[in-house]
C-alpha cells in the first residue's frame, strides 16, 4: 500500500486471507504502525503461524483475542486497542472474520442460519460499533479533509456470492444460502454505516476478494491468498469519498448488489 493507516485492526487475523493480509501489512515497503491481529483463540494450535509472525515483528503486531460472536470479547478487545493506540486513534478497522455452511434452502438448519448471521452480520455490526470511538479519534486527529484508509475506515470482506444480481448464474453451482443471505445483510450494513458514518469522515466499503484458495474457499479456487490481498490491499489503498458504500472485488471492479 502506497499510504498505510497508522493503526489497523483485523479480525479473524490467524488463518486465510487475515493471515496474509497482516503478512503483507508487516512487510510492505512502508509497513503499518500499529497491527492489532485479532482471532478467538490467539493461544490455540489453529494460531501457531499468527504468533510466529508476530514474534517476527514485536514492535508492530498484537495478537489479541476476539470473538465476533461474543459482544464481551468485542468490548473488551475495543478497550484494550483504545489504550494502546492512545490519541491517534484506530485507522483502518478489517472486518475479516466469517464462517461458510455450504447448504440449501431445504438442507440448511436454522442452527446453521443463526451462526451465519451472527458471524458474518452481527459480528462487525458490533465491532463497528464499539470501535467507532476510535475512529473518529483517528478521524478528527488526521487532519485532512475527505475519506480514506490511511485516515478512517471500515472495510468488511464480503462476497459475489452476496450479490442478488448474480444469483440466477451461480446458486446451482454454489448454494450456501446461509452464507449468501448473511453477506447480502453485511453488505446492507455497509451501505447503512456509509450514510450514517459520513458525517464522521469515515469511510466504509466491502470488497469481494475472489474465490481463494483458503481453508474456506476449498482447493479449487481460482486464486491464492497472497495475490487477492495484494488487490485488496491495493484496491483498499485507492479508496477515497467517491467510493464510500462501495461493493468492489479485489481488482477495484464494481459488483452489482
């Protein structure tokens, strides 16, 4: 990124696409100050490559413990970065976290459902709303007129598959209704925050990052994480007020809601 933020939070930081996408911050030509990378169980096997990576970098990532699901965690977590990141603020808050149930409307349990929505939609709901101090923290500390990512912002990694306009060409090859009616509300959230949080100067966007080979997007996918946080970084780099409620994939292209 040519202007990392000074300070970034990233959930579901120990695996995928959170993984690479701290690797990449930490060592980037001008890496980030502050790297908060976040995940349910920083002590657990599952975030062995998160704490090596940090023990790399000491001066510039902490790991700490949040879980999407549980409003506790989030506010707990919010008030530890808010001490650490002092009067500079949080600038760049990465929704990252999500869990995929692949099922359809017939298959998929209301269990199922339920663990979508309060991952993928209640989760940054309520990261965004207990870290919003912090951004507007880092907002009013920055200075600069506009919107950006290096200033204030929320970007939540969503999906094509939350697309309404792409359903009819994609749902037999890929259902996952639990998934896909849970990002369509994330992306909704999005547009919300835009409105709302405008007046704040922070920026809000969600951005497809492809179909990655990840724990989550399977074998097949179409591309590797280190290529679709390279544009998502890139793309996320780019952003200004023009693109405030946008929904973008990893390129910068616009995805019909």
């Amino acid at each position: 990124m040519a202007a990392q933020p000074c300070s970034v939070l990233i959930t579901g930081a120990n695996r995928g696409l959170g993984l690479e996408m701290v690797k990449q911050m930490v060592e980037a030509p001008r890496p980030v100050g502050q790297l908060f990378a976040s995940c349910r169980d920083p002590g657990g096997p599952k975030a062995e490559a998160l704490q090596t990576l940090a023990k790399k970098h000491p001066n510039v990532i902490t790991v700490i413990r949040l879980d999407a699901t549980d409003l506790c965690s989030i506010k707990q977590c919010a008030q530890q970065v808010g001490s650490l990141v002092g009067p500079g603020g949080l600038n760049l808050l990465v929704n990252n976290a999500g869990v995929l149930a692949r099922g359809t409307m017939q298959t998929t349990s209301p269990q199922d459902m339920q663990a979508a929505f309060s991952t993928n939609v209640l989760g940054p709901m309520n990261i965004t709303k207990e870290f919003l101090p912090h951004l507007q923290t880092a907002a009013k500390a920055s200075g600069t007129p506009g919107m950006s990512c290096s200033k204030a912002a929320v970007i939540s990694i969503s999906s094509v598959l939350g697309s309404m306009a792409t359903v009819k060409d994609s749902y037999a090859n890929f259902p996952a209704i639990s998934y896909r009616i849970s990002k369509a509300g994330l992306n909704m959230l999005t547009l919300c925050a835009s409105e709302e949080l405008r007046k704040d100067e922070i920026l809000s966007a969600v951005l497809h990052p492809g179909w990655v080979r990840t724990d989550m997007g399977g074998e097949g996918g179409a591309i590797d994480a280190p290529e679709s946080v390279e544009g998502l970084l890139r793309v996320m780099d780019s952003l200004t007020e023009k693109q405030n409620g946008a929904f973008l994939d990893y390129r910068g292209k616009p995805i019909p809601w």
